[in-house]
C-alpha cells in the first residue's frame, strides 16, 4: 500500500490523531504528522475531532480548581507578547526591504546591462503592465477598511454539533472613505456549500424579533450596507441564513451564528 | 462546561487574527489566557516556566494561526498547539518533577467533582469506564505531558504495555465518545 493511501485509511488517521492530540509523539513524529496533515484531509479532521473530544476534559479540570481562576492574573504578560509581536512585524518588513539590496550586485545585474534587447522588451512588457494593472483597479470593488470589524459573526451550519465555523461573517463600520460593509470570510478547508444566494436575518438582542437584512451571496467577499441593515446588526443578538425569504424556524435555517459587538471590547 | 457563545468567540477571534488584527489577538488573550495558564502549569509546573509558555503560544499564534484551517473549534486548536510548546518546554529542560502514581487519582477525583457538577460530560463519563491503569496513564500522559518513557518509569511497566494501554484506552474511548 503506498504512503498516501495508508494515511487515508480511517483507522491509521484516528490513531495518529488521538497521539498527535494526547502529546504522545516526538518532535521530529510530530512535525511528519503536521506535514501529513496539510495533504490529507482525513488526518486533519481527525485531529480536529481528538482536539474538541479532549478539551472538555481540560475545561472540567479548570473548573474544578475554582481558587484557580480568582488566584490568577494574566494581564501583566500582555505587554511582553505586544512587544514580542511588535519586533516579529518589523524585522518581517525590514527583511522585505534588505532583500532587495544583494539583488543590483548579483550576476544577473550584470548580465541584465548587457543585454539591450531585453531592456528594451522590459520596457514595453512593464508599460502594458501598468495599463492592464490600472484597468483592473478601476475593475477591482472598494478595498476593505483598514480599521477592524465592528461586528463579528461565526456561522455554522444549523443544527452541527460540530464547533468549527464555515465563515465568518464581518461587518465594518461607514467611515470617511466607504460605506458601511458586510464581508465574508470562508474557513480554509470549507467549501461554498450553497451555490445560490441565501437570505440574512437578524436577531434583535432587546425583542428577539427576526429583521430581514437582505439577500446575501455567499461566494461575493464584501457587499455596502444599507443605513438600515447596519443598524439592524448592530442590534442584533444572532445572524441568521434560510434560503427562502420566509422567517427563519427550526427548518429553513442553513447557517447561524453569534453576533459578536467588538467595539464594546475595544472600549 | 464550555458555552456556545464562548465557542463562537474564540472561532470568530481566531480569524481575525489570521487577518492580522492585533486588537483580536489581545481580546483572544484576555479571554483565554488563565485557562491556557492552568493547562500548561498542569504540564511544566514552574510557574515562570508556566508564563513562559504563555508567552511562546501566544507569539506563535501569531506567526501560525493562518494553519488553523477551520475544522474543529479554534480552541481545540489552540489548546493542542499550547500542549506541545509546554511538552516541548519540558523536553528541553529534562525535568520530570517526580510525582508518585497518586497523581492521577487525586486527578480523577478532580474530574468526578468537575463531572458531578456539569451534566452529559461525556468525555469524563467515557474515561471512567475505562479500566483504571488506562484512565491512570491517559491522565498522565494528556494532562500532565508523561511521554511514553516517564510512564514506563513512573509505573514501572515495559514500554510495550504501556503503549497497548494508550492505543486500547484511546480507541476505547473514541468508540464511547461515538455511541
């Protein structure tokens, strides 16, 4: 049986997984296993099935030892994480730019001053270029804010008692530059599993009255919201997808999931 | 037990960090770094060694978390992840704090309170149906990070036999876990 095919089988993927999980491997197993994982879907959910199977063991745990919670505070090691990620961006970005040196000394430099012909190729390759770049910007749908969401929302397929997300709905507040937005963010493995457009629903946090937001498709990334629809989510407990346009019940529902407020947090 | 929202929270924070939203990063902290801090203190149990970790984990998510790929809930993930670095963190500094075998049942008795106090706790149900050598070195290898080696010392039992009782509990209990 070739490699590929034995990591597919069922019974070799839980056992992996559940060692993988458990902490039972080596480094060296461990980041194999990791790899493996990248290629075979089996064994990745595998592994995240041994991961939420565990962590309510874990949870049950913390929750036994309650002097534990009210003992501990974590807040004074924030800062040292903030600064640790603060160097990672920098010299992330400054090796972006050193990259760039070696480059004019290197042989190619060299080779690239002898060659007219190619020069003179380059120059009429790169003009085409920025004509075709600057026709897709003016193709290309206004750019997300670069502030973050002021409105998350987790959806899940309705009913799955699995905890994963299929995406994740965001919602942006209006700002100087663009209106008010709704973007979706599909999770890596998933697939847009409805093809045709579903239909958004809000929750009110205060009534628990459905409001219809509108018609949603779900392989468009970002879409304006209208004064309404914001306002809508805003006051929203949970979001709601049917694929009618009839009140969501406990039969039309495909996705659902929390609104989360993340201003409240940012305050 | 952990709640839905709480669940939601996590997924929700997790993908906004995987867009390079450091603000999430920060609330995904506040929100679960004392029970990241129990889990890996029940691991490497320095304390320092403890805040370490902490801090290894959370970088880490920082420079991995576009790996989350969406299967499974992202605290699943990030306790997985936060296991291997205290794992990991022991390993390096060869320290096996000697514990005698009554660890695992003064674990146990942690996990009856913790499952008498919240119903359909399926997972603890699961271990205590498993014979108690198994319940002992699942214990002491998911919660406290014995890797095959220590438990072999710790219980004094070939590694052969160890190794059996690990695969027999761990597919036993997948088997409860799905009934």
């Amino acid at each position: 049986m070739s490699k590929c095919i034995r990591y597919q089988d069922p019974t070799v993927c839980d056992y992996l997984a559940s060692q993988y999980v458990a902490g039972d491997m080596t480094m060296r197993v461990r980041a194999r296993t990791e790899s493996l994982a990248r290629s075979i879907p089996e064994l990745s959910n595998a592994i995240s099935q041994w991961a939420d199977n565990f962590t309510p063991l874990q949870q049950a745990l913390y929750e036994a030892s309650p002097q534990y919670h009210t003992q501990t505070n974590c807040s004074h090691m924030w800062p040292f994480i903030e600064q640790r990620v603060a160097q990672l961006t920098i010299s992330k970005n400054s090796s972006i730019t050193n990259k760039s040196k070696p480059t004019h000394q290197n042989i190619f430099y060299q080779l690239w001053n002898t060659l007219l012909l190619w020069r003179v190729m380059t120059g009429v390759t790169t003009l085409a270029s920025a004509f075709m770049v600057g026709v897709l910007l003016l193709a290309v749908p206004d750019p997300l804010p670069t502030t973050g969401p002021s409105y998350l929302a987790a959806m899940s397929s309705h009913g799955s008692t699995d905890q994963s997300a299929d995406f994740v709905i965001s919602v942006y507040a209006k700002n100087a530059t663009s209106s008010s937005k709704l973007h979706i963010q599909w999770a890596k493995e998933q697939q847009i599993t409805s093809q045709a457009p579903l239909h958004l629903w809000a929750e009110n946090k205060e009534t628990g009255a459905i409001e219809y937001i509108g018609i949603q498709d779900l392989s468009v990334g970002s879409v304006p919201l209208t004064k309404s629809s914001w306002m809508a989510i805003a006051s929203s407990s949970r979001l709601f997808m049917t694929d009618k346009k009839s009140l969501p019940n406990g039969e039309n529902i495909i996705f659902s999931g929390v609104c989360l407020q993340l201003q409240q947090w940012q305050s | 037990m952990l709640d839905k929202h709480w669940v939601a929270e996590t997924n929700a924070l997790l993908y906004r960090v995987q867009q390079r939203d450091q603000l999430a990063l920060k609330i995904l902290y506040d929100l679960t770094s004392t029970k990241l801090l129990h889990l890996i203190a029940s691991i490497v149990h320095d304390s320092h060694e403890a805040e370490d970790v902490l801090q290894d984990v959370f970088v880490n998510l920082w420079q991995q978390a576009d790996k989350y790929s969406g299967n499974g809930s992202a605290w699943g993930w990030i306790c997985v992840m936060a296991r291997h670095r205290s794992i990991d963190k022991l390993r390096r500094l060869a320290v096996r704090h000697h514990e005698s075998t009554d660890a695992s049942p003064e674990l146990l008795e942690q996990l009856n309170i913790a499952t008498d106090n919240i119903d359909n706790h399926w997972i603890g149900q699961c271990l205590k149906q498993l014979p108690l050598k198994t319940q002992h070195v699942i214990l002491l290898s998911y919660i406290k990070g014995y890797s095959h080696s220590d438990l072999t010392h710790l219980l004094d039992t070939p590694l052969g036999t160890v190794k059996a009782w690990i695969r027999r509990g761990l597919q036993e209990l997948k088997l409860c876990l799905s009934a």
